[in-house]
C-alpha cells in the first residue's frame, strides 16, 4: 500500500507542476476537465487515485498525452513541490503555538543538514 500512496503523490505532484507551469489554476483545470476542482485537488495531493480515463481528462486540460504524465522522468521541482504540499497539510491541522514550534524545528533541521553539506 505505501508504494500505491507514493505513486498517487508523485503523479498528482506531477500534475499540480504542470498545472502550475501553465499558470493554470485548480479550478480552471478541473473545470476544463469536467470535474469538481476539489476532487482535482485530492488528486494534486496524493489523497485520490483517478482511474486512467480520469487520467486522461486531466491530460487533454493540461495538452499533454497519458505517456508524457506517467513515464517522462518526475521534475526535482515536483518532487519537492509533494514534500511541501504533505508538510502544508499536516500543518494547517496544528493550532497556531504547535504550528511555530514544527516552524522553528525545521528551520533547525534545516540550518543542520546546510551545515552538513559544507
């Protein structure tokens, strides 16, 4: 099951990059492919698997082909964009004090994995 919740995460990473790379907006899209733009956002972040017509629709609004979603090589920018979105996620659950104290946490890690590098 954790290699079907990272394939949905990385695929909807994937579509929000590109959604986002036309400078489309969610609902645009979802709108263009006939479908409810909360739906699309689930999709976006890894929470709904769309079956492969759903796919498809999602394709033709971003002008891309099925192929080009699913086997072209993930963009580092979309990886990091579903790291991002997941931590946003858990966040916005947080009240205010526990979502500064998780802030302050990853700017140390943060701070500690730059040091590393040097």
């Amino acid at each position: 099951m954790a290699d079907n919740t990272r394939l949905a995460r990385e695929v909807g990473a994937k579509i929000k990059y590109l959604r986002q790379k036309r400078g489309l907006s969610q609902e645009a899209l979802a709108l263009s492919c006939d479908m409810n733009p909360a739906f699309l956002g689930h999709v976006e972040r890894g929470m709904r698997s769309p079956t492969l017509n759903t796919l498809q629709r999602i394709c033709d609004g971003l002008g891309i082909t099925l192929t080009e979603l699913l086997l072209t090589e993930p963009d580092a920018d979309a990886d990091n964009a579903a790291a991002i979105q997941h931590v946003t996620d858990r966040m916005r659950r947080l009240s205010p004090a526990q979502a500064a104290h998780v802030a302050e946490l990853v700017e140390q890690v943060c701070c500690l994995l730059e040091d590393a590098k040097q």
